[in-house]
C-alpha cells in the first residue's frame, strides 16, 4: 500500500513540475529559454505516421531545442528522483520513455479523434490539441488536475475571456452614453 502511496505521491510531483514548466515556457520574459526550448514543441508538424521516427527511440528528438524540452519538462527530474529513491525513479524514467517515445506523437497527444470524457482527465487529443490553439490553457500532461486546481483549463480560460469582454463592452457603452452631446460629437 504504501508502495502505491508513494508512486501516485512521486507521480504527481512530477506531473506538477512539468505543468510548472510548460506554464513557464508560455510566459514572456528575457533570457526565457524554457520557452525558445519549447516553442519547437508549437511549430512541429506532426504529420500522419503512428510510428516514431528511429531517432526517438535513442531519445532524441530530431533536433536539440526539442530535445531540451523534453528532458528539461520531464526527464531531469525523474534521473533525480533515480538518484534518491531508484525503484519509483525507475518506474517513473520506464513510464515517461514508453509514454515519450511511443504516445506522445500522433497516437494520444496529438490525436484529432480523441474526444470526449476521457479528455477531461488525462490531457490527450482534444484538450492537449486545445493548447496548440491557445496557449493560455490546457498546461497539464499525463493528468488534467494541474488545470483544473489552478484555473487554466480551457473552459475556464475562455470563460474568463469572455467575462472580460462583456465588461470592456459594457464599458465602453456607458462611457459614450456619459459624453455630452456637442457640435463635435453630435
Ligand atoms: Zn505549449
Ligand atoms: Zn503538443
């Protein structure tokens, strides 16, 4: 039992560090080069083929900025972990290379035709696709609950937007209703 504790424990410090990290590649400031790493990550193209290309399987990710965001987000930490606590780090590195190298592409991540509930617990298909479209929302991997408890999931997010405008609009609105009528804006 308290093997599993402690797994679930470890599982979701990780998954924290890796929403931390991807709401810190979405966040401008200078000399970020958790983003410049990440921005790769935005202009892949993913193409059709559910296989990984041969370089995966070495974990390398085609090029080096690729590559740094995914050891930076994942990776690092786990061998860190290893170094500590070897059986759940273990675990964690087999779980994150067979996820990485095998699901992470076209066949969960990036798969248009995962919909549904599902979507709203593990951040696969619709909801990761989500935040290629806007990167405000949807940080989460391998569990939506990141979103969800800080509020950056994507309902929320374009609530919020939508919120926002309301109030622009009803702003604006009265501020033309107070302005007197003159010659020069009659
Ligand atoms: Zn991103
Ligand atoms: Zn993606």
């Amino acid at each position: 039992m308290i093997f599993v504790l402690k797994l679930v424990g470890y599982f979701l410090l990780w998954t924290l560090w890796s929403y931390t990290m991807h709401v810190i590649a979405h966040t401008n400031f200078k000399y970020n080069f958790i983003r410049y790493f990440h921005l790769k990550h935005h202009a892949y193209n993913y193409g059709d083929s559910n296989l990984p290309p041969w370089h995966d399987y070495f974990f390398w990710f085609g090029e080096w900025r690729s590559s740094m965001d995914v050891y930076i987000t994942f990776t690092i930490p786990l061998i860190i972990l290893t170094i500590f606590d070897p059986v759940y780090g273990g675990i964690l590195l087999a779980f994150h290379y067979v996820y990485e190298v095998f699901l992470s592409r076209n066949v969960l991540d990036h798969n248009p035709n995962i919909t549904g509930n599902i979507t709203r617990f593990i951040p696969i298909g619709k909801f990761h696709l989500c935040h290629h479209r806007n990167v405000k929302c949807n940080f989460s991997f391998y569990i939506t609950l990141w979103d969800y408890l800080f509020r950056t999931n994507d309902a929320r997010v374009l609530k919020k937007r939508y919120e926002r405008q309301q109030q622009r609009q009803k702003a604006l609105a009265t501020s033309v209703s107070d302005t007197p009528l003159t010659d020069e804006n009659a």
